[in-house]
C-alpha cells in the first residue's frame, strides 16, 4: 500500500476515491495529526471520483458480490 500511495504523491499515476471514502480518511488522519493535518491530508492525496446516478445503476448489475467496492 506505501507504494501505491509513493506513486500517488511522486505524480506518476494518479489515485482516486469515492466521496464516500473520504469521511473515513478524515477520522483516521484526524485521529493520528488532528483536524487541520486532516484536512490537508485530503486536500492533497488523492482527486474525488463523481459519483451520479449511472455509476449507482451499472453497480447494481455488476458482477462483482460487494456492492459498496462497485461504486
């Protein structure tokens, strides 16, 4: 995991998350450095993918058995 994120920060590839996923980074890393840390963290990590109603609808006929990884 270090080394995708090491590749995320040296701009080599670029890392996305859902919306979602974001208030769980922030407990986390305000847990660890505090809110202002927190926000930063996020702020400069990674871009928040857009989640709309056809990401939503192509998730609930996905293969894959977790719905929450589908989005």
């Amino acid at each position: 995991m270090r080394n995708l994120f090491n590749l995320i920060d040296r701009k080599i590839i670029e890392g996305y998350i859902t919306a979602s996923t974001v208030t769980d980074i922030y407990h986390i890393s305000k847990k660890e450095k505090g809110h202002n840390s927190a926000l930063q963290f996020i702020e400069h990590l990674i871009e928040v993918v857009d989640v709309d109603k056809k990401v939503i609808l192509k998730s609930l006929i996905s293969k894959l058995n977790n719905f929450k990884d589908t989005i």
